[in-house]
C-alpha cells in the first residue's frame, strides 16, 4: 500500500512537471502575441527576450508573471528528477550536482520575473546570468547522467546534450562580429530551449513509468 502510494504521488508530480512546463511555454506565447498586437514590429530579430518584460499591451505583466511561475516549476522540476535518477541508481554526486543547477535555474527565472529589464538593471543581468549557466550546465549533467545510469532512456541523455549545444552556439554566435539580429534570435533559442527540455523529459519520464 504504502509503495502504491508513493508510485501515485509520483505520478502526481510527474503530471504537474508536464503541464507546468506547458502552462509557462504557452505564457510566453501569449506576452508574445500581446506585444504584437500593440506593436507589430516585433520580432526575435529585432528584440531581445527581455524586450517582453517592459513590454505594451500587459505583455508585461503576462511574461514576469510567467517567469516567476516557471521558476517555481523549475524547483518541482528540478527535485523531482533528483528523486527520479536517485530511484534509477544514479551516481549521488551527479545527482546532487543536477539539483543545485536546477535551483539556480530557477532562482534565475524567478529574479528575471521580480527585476525586469528596466527596473534594476544590474540584478536583471545577474538574474539573466543565472538562468543561462543553470540551465546550460543542468542539461550537460543531466546528460553526462542518463547516459551513465542503466535504465534510463539514452534519448534523454540525447535530448539533454541537444538542448546544451544550443546554449553553447549562443556563447559561439555572442563572440562573433555578425549582426546583432543573429544574437538576438540566438537568445530567443536559448530561452525557448529549457521550457522544450523541461517538457520532453517530463514526457520521457512519464512514458517510461507506463512501459
């Protein structure tokens, strides 16, 4: 009864992980949208990501909002794929190591949502800096993890090392003379890069308890 339990509440959380990371996806959508209506010059080559935490329309209110939820989900995330590589027999130090990344993803998508771009710049980039190395560095552990634990499905090992080659082509295409449009929609990639990878592990993860 009690590892039935435990099964279902994992489940649960499970569940919450998928549609949380789908609930923040679709917020960014809608920031997105609300912007456009208000100014249809918007595009990923000409605003950075930031541009929809000040932006018209309570595109605004709509995207730091989003982000403060998606960092609360980054944490639930982030404890319940500890819980999942630890039940796996994963190496407890890289366990460990793929949850404090995780908790400074989501730090960082919860400072992006409280300091938006205008408001105090400095923490704003801070916030920024945390969110990218937190999540670049998750998906390499988390990577580096599935593919050296047995059991675990090495499409998630692949996925993970996927999603970090985008972070590094930003790092690539940031240090390159090329125009500034090339960066911007870099940065678009890089943000819509952790809600996919949030979304398809979840899925992988929940796949793999009904096989």
């Amino acid at each position: 009864m009690k590892q039935e339990y435990k099964l279902y509440t994992y489940a649960i959380i499970n569940h919450i992980v998928v549609i949380g990371a789908l609930i923040g996806f679709l917020t960014a959508i809608t920031a997105i949208i609300l912007y456009v209506l208000a100014d249809p010059t918007f595009s990923f080559l000409t605003h950075w990501v930031s541009h929809l935490g000040v932006g018209p329309n309570g595109s605004d209110v709509v995207f730091n909002g989003g982000m403060i939820y998606s960092g609360i989900i980054s944490w639930i995330y982030s404890l319940f794929l500890a819980g999942y590589l630890h039940k796996k027999g994963a190496f407890k130090i890289l366990v460990v190591i793929s949850l404090g990344c995780g908790i400074i993803l989501g730090i960082g998508l919860l400072m992006l949502g409280i300091f938006p771009l205008e408001l105090i710049f400095g923490i704003h980039n801070v916030a920024a800096g945390l969110f990218f190395y937190g999540g670049m560095f998750s998906c390499i552990v988390y990577g580096i993890t599935a593919y050296l634990t047995p059991g675990i499905s090495k499409l998630q090992s692949i996925i993970g090392f996927m999603i970090a080659s985008i972070f590094l082509a930003y790092i690539v295409i940031n240090t390159l003379p090329i125009h500034v449009s090339f960066k911007m929609a870099a940065e678009w990639c890089v943000f819509f890069a952790i809600p996919t990878w949030i979304l398809s592990q979840g899925i992988l993860v929940l796949r793999s308890n009904y096989t």
